[in-house]
C-alpha cells in the first residue's frame, strides 16, 4: 500500500438490523482529493465518520498511511489518526479568541508555547486571516469562520484533512469563492483530503475523483470528466443533469420515444421490441427547421447558463411528455415550435431500468 493514502476494504456500518454501508472499497493516493457527492442518507457522512475514527465498523478496514486503524479487532481512536477535521458547522470554541482556536490542537498535544503561536499565526496567514488573530470568533461572519476551522484543521500539518459539507451554511456567491480558494489551498499545502458534498459543482472544482454515493454504495468513482463523459448509468446521468433520459423501444425500422410512433436510427442494433434508455445531453441536439425535422417540439422554458442559453422544448410527437435540452447562442421565444435534429454519436446508452436519480 502506498504511503500516505486512506484505504478502505469491504467496509459496512450496520445499525441493529439496518445496513447503512454495504461494502465500500476505496484507495485514495498521496496528495489527491476525494469528493463524496450524493443526496442525504446516501451514507457519505457515515463513510467520513468511520475514516475519522467517529464511528466503528460492523465489518471491513479502514487504513491510513499504511497502518490499519479499524478493523480485525483494531480500533484507532481520532485523536491516534493524525487527521485534521473541518466540520458544517465550524465547531468554533466561543470563548477562545481566533487564535486560541486555531491553537487549540496543538495545546492538547503539549506543543511548546513559542512553537504553537508560530504554527497558530503560519496557519492564519495560509487562511488570510492572521490579522483577526484576537478576535472572538462570533465577530467574524460566516466565511472567516470557516476560515478559522480550515487553519485549525491544518495547524498541526496533516497529511490526511477531512471536510464534512464545509461550505454548506454559507451564501452562494461566498462559497463559490470560498470553494476555489480551498482548492487551491488544499493543491499548495499538498493535502490529501476527502470532501463531502451534496454539491456537484464543488466535487467537480475540488476533486480528483468523485465517488457517487448510492444507498450505502458507491455507484461510480471516476475523475469529473469522466462522470460526465461516460457516466456508469441512466441514473447517475439523472442525478448529475447530464441531460434528458428517454425511454426507447425498437420498432422494425429504428427506435421509438416511448409510445411515439416516429422511427429514429438513433442507436445499435437490437431486436424487434427491444428496450433502452438514452441520455440526450443539450449538445447532442441541434435546431432546424420544423418542416425538415422528423422530431419536433415547442419551446417551454429558456435560461440562461455557462455562457449559453438552455431552452427546455416539449417533444410534440406524443412521446409520453418527454422534454428535451438544447443549447442555443441565442435566446428561443416561448412557445416557439422548433425542429430537433439528434447526433447520434453524442448520445449514451443504457440498458432498460428504472431511471431514478441516487
């Protein structure tokens, strides 16, 4: 096992007869960062909790920097790991000014005190903040809060930090900032973190990987770019809205939209009756006219996005009220009646299953 990862082997959390975790295995490298995106309950706290050292396993390993911390009858508790923590709710100590915070870990350790006030004041510059070293945390707002638990957790120079939904209570023009900012700050000191999230915007700017969490699984692990290239399911590319997923059927001449009768050789060959989903991504489509098209719809919603507009069009060829994305330089009017034209080697597919997102 290489030095300076977090490891986990067949790891499950069960309470009582509940399974929460199933049975996770991942190997995070030195210097990366791991983002575990999904939707609450999909169990991606309980995962950080039992790298923390915060919950014990039913079954599995958890090893850090190559020794085993949890499992076979081990159990580290977190102050043994060497980790640092940056909770959602900054955890700040309201009677300890800034620094008296940021201190606070070292002080436990029994750091000297000319040593600790040198490692306190290097954390608050690395944060920016080292001129708020007096102040009481509550005179602080929200993001130099954060701030401070990021020096804390860095203070006493981990190798491993783990960030439970960081940036969550702040506004979201502060931690669109704050998200590119902690990046950055994680790649400079060269952390090896893991960041949960609900977010799918931060794991993409933060990670190395992102694990997608489902019921106590992780339904895909990839680099973002990969996730949104080739996601592992219709029901990843739901939860990421990646696109549209549409049901198809294949009919003697081509596929289907569900019900609809219109024939498109969209896809690959499968028998008479076959079923599909198909992710219909906003660049995989493109505007013609109605009278040229053999899929046609009007214009529901348009809004304006990544420097280009998205327009929501209702598919008119009775195709069970699918609605599809198309990206547009320009702004469609509502209500206009517009013709789609497919490119086909965009599209993904995937096997017939229920779509749901995790």
């Amino acid at each position: 096992m290489t030095a300076n990862t977090v490891s986990t082997c067949d790891l499950r959390l069960d309470y009582g007869t509940t399974p929460v975790l199933k049975g996770i295995d991942i190997a995070l490298p030195a210097g990366n960062t791991l983002a575990l995106l999904g939707p609450s309950g999909c169990g991606k706290t309980t995962l950080l909790r039992l790298i923390a050292g915060l919950l014990a396993p039913s079954f599995g390993q958890v090893w850090i920097e190559e020794e085993l911390v949890a499992g076979n009858g081990i159990f580290l508790p977190p102050e043994k790991r060497g980790l640092g923590m940056v909770f959602q709710d900054y955890a700040l100590w309201p009677h300890l000014s800034v620094a008296g915070n940021v201190g606070f870990p070292l002080e436990m350790r029994k750091i000297g005190k000319a040593e600790r006030d040198r490692r306190v004041i290097e954390a608050l510059r690395r944060v920016e903040l080292e001129h708020l070293a007096n102040r009481s945390p509550g005179a602080l707002s929200g993001g130099q809060q954060q701030r401070v638990a990021i020096a804390r957790a860095i203070v006493a120079e981990p190798r491993i930090v783990l960030f439970d939904e960081p940036l969550s209570n702040l506004d979201r023009e502060l931690r669109e900032n704050m998200v590119g900012e902690l990046a950055s700050l994680i790649r400079q000191l060269g952390l090896t973190a893991i960041y949960v999230t609900h977010d799918q915007s931060e794991a993409f700017t933060l990670a190395d990987q992102v694990a997608i969490m489902d019921h106590g699984l992780i339904a895909q692990l990839a680099a973002p770019e990969e996730l949104i290239e080739a996601p592992a399911s219709a029901k990843i590319a739901e939860f990421l809205r990646l696109g549209t997923v549409a049901n198809m059927r294949r009919t003697a001449t081509g596929w289907a939209f569900g019900s609809a009768q219109s024939d498109h050789a969209l896809g690959p060959d499968a028998p008479f009756g076959h079923e599909a989903q198909v992710l219909i991504s906003p660049h995989s489509l493109q505007a013609c006219a109605p009278e040229q098209a053999v899929l046609t719809g009007a214009v529901k919603a348009v809004q304006f996005r990544d420097n280009a507009y998205l327009a929501d069009i209702a598919v008119t060829e009775g195709a069970d009220n699918l609605v599809l994305q198309i990206a547009s330089n320009s702004r469609m009017r509502l209500g206009e009646r517009i013709g789609l034209e497919i490119v086909s080697d965009c599209l993904r597919w995937f096997p017939a299953q229920a779509g749901q997102a995790p």
